[in-house]
C-alpha cells in the first residue's frame, strides 16, 4: 500500500507541476522580454508588464493581414481560455442550481437564505472540493465549447467581411453590428449544440443530494441515453438554443464596438 501511495503522489505532484508551467508559461515569457530588452541601451523599451503583453499578442499573436482563420491558433487558445474560465464557473453554477433547485415544499429551515449560505454550508458539510462538484464536466464544457464558438465566431466573421468587401468598399459601424449579430448567435448556437449534453450531466451532478453518486459525466450520459435516447441527452435544447442567439450575439456586439472605441484594430 505504502508504494501505491507514494506512486499516486509522485503522479499528482507531477500534473501539479505541468498545470504550474502550463499556467505560468505565459507570464514568465513577459518577464523574459522584459529583463532582455529593458536592460540593453538601445533595445525595445517595454512601458510595463501590461504594454510587452499587448506588443507580443499584436506581433506575434496575429496571421498576416487578411489571412483566413488559422483554427490550429484558434482552438487551442479558446479551449485554454474556456479551461481557466471553468474555475470560476463551477462554483458560482452550483451555487446558483443550489439555490434555484429549493423545492418550495421543503421547509423555510432546510431551505438556503442566498447565494452565500450556500456556499458556506455546502463547504461545511462537503468541504472545499464540495463547491467545485462538476468541475471536470464544467472544464470539459468549456473548453470544447469555446473551441467551437471562436472557429464558429472567427469563420462566420472572415466570410461576411469578405463578402461586404466584394459588394461595397463602404465600411461603417451599422455593417460591424451586423456582423457581429450574425457572427456572435451562430458563435453561440454552435458552442450550445456541441455541448449541451455535457451541461445536462453537469446539472444532474450539481443538483443531486446522493453525493456519493458518480461524478464522471459520460456513466450519467450512457444511462440518460439508455432510458430516454439521444433526445434525453439534449434536454433544454429549445430555451437554451433560444437564449443562446440573442445573448451571444448582444456580446459580441458590444464587445467589438467597445474594442473599436478603445482604438484596438482588427481584420
């Protein structure tokens, strides 16, 4: 037993420290252009952390000018942001299942007061790692489900800016909205048809009260897919597909209006 152990620390320590680079790997690269080039007399000067981080995305994060989308960037950027992203996610959806699911039958004193009582009682009663049940199914539905998104997002938005550059050379924010409605709701209803069966295990995982129940999404899949068919695993899809377009969209819009009086340039 003793060298089991000391074999599944020796793992554990091991992903620890490929998470710790993996995680810091961008930071330290900032630092390294910033020790290199402000320290020499007549190098590229960095302002700060902030300006090296902006020049390294716009030189060496971009494709030449009207390339078409490069999905071997695209993906994995999206998938790494989407994994981050789950972290915080996790929590906050339990949290928010927790306190939506309260039947109103169940008595005032089995019920939560907010947001916080729950997360606290379900710290005390299930400890810390309790708040982050479903996170594996949260990390894997946003990670392929930004994937999925961005390509969606970046192919969607190439293909109409080319088409709008072939009937008029006129270019103007009314077009950007356009675009951005068009690009950003199909963004969204991909990211939701691909994933959605992961979010119908993540529910069933947050809201159940066996804890002791499996956690691995793909066992809660194959049962719902036994007792109910594929439809089953695509329950929700009407309200999440409808809220997906016009929700996406209003994002994108404004993030890419935003973007343009802020001065950031785009392709």
């Amino acid at each position: 037993m003793g060298e089991t152990s000391g074999y599944k620390e020796y793992v554990a320590g091991l992903l620890a420290g490929v998470a710790t680079v993996f995680t810091g790997h961008p930071f330290d690269t900032v630092k390294v252009k910033l020790q290199k080039h402000n320290t020499v007399a007549h190098g590229m000067q960095y302002k700060n952390g902030l300006h090296c981080t902006a020049r390294i995305v716009k030189i060496e994060g971009e494709g030449p000018p009207n390339t078409r989308p490069q999905p071997q960037v695209i993906i994995p950027a999206a998938a790494y942001g989407g994994a981050i992203i789950s972290f915080v996610l996790c929590p906050s959806e339990l949290v928010k299942m927790q306190v939506q699911g309260t039947d109103s039958l169940v008595p005032k004193s089995g019920r939560y007061s907010g947001p916080l009582d729950c997360a606290l009682k379900t710290m005390k009663t299930e400890g810390v790692t309790g708040i982050f049940r479903g996170g594996l199914t949260t990390l894997l539905r946003e990670s392929i489900g930004n994937a999925v998104f961005f390509s969606v997002y970046e192919y969607v938005r190439h293909y109409m800016h080319l088409q709008l550059k072939a009937a008029s050379s006129d270019h103007n924010y009314l077009n950007d909205v356009g675009i951005g409605i068009v690009s950003g709701g199909l963004g969204g209803v991909a990211f939701w048809s691909s994933v959605l069966p992961l979010d119908v295990a993540k529910t069933i995982i947050q809201t159940s009260s066996d804890k002791s129940s499996t956690k691995n999404p793909f066992h809660i899949l194959k049962s719902i897919y036994g007792r109910s068919g594929l439809s089953g695993c695509y329950t929700g899809l009407g309200p999440t597909i409808a809220r997906a377009f016009p929700a996406n969209a209003a994002a994108i819009v404004t993030w890419e209006l935003a973007s343009k009086l802020l001065g950031v340039e785009r392709e």
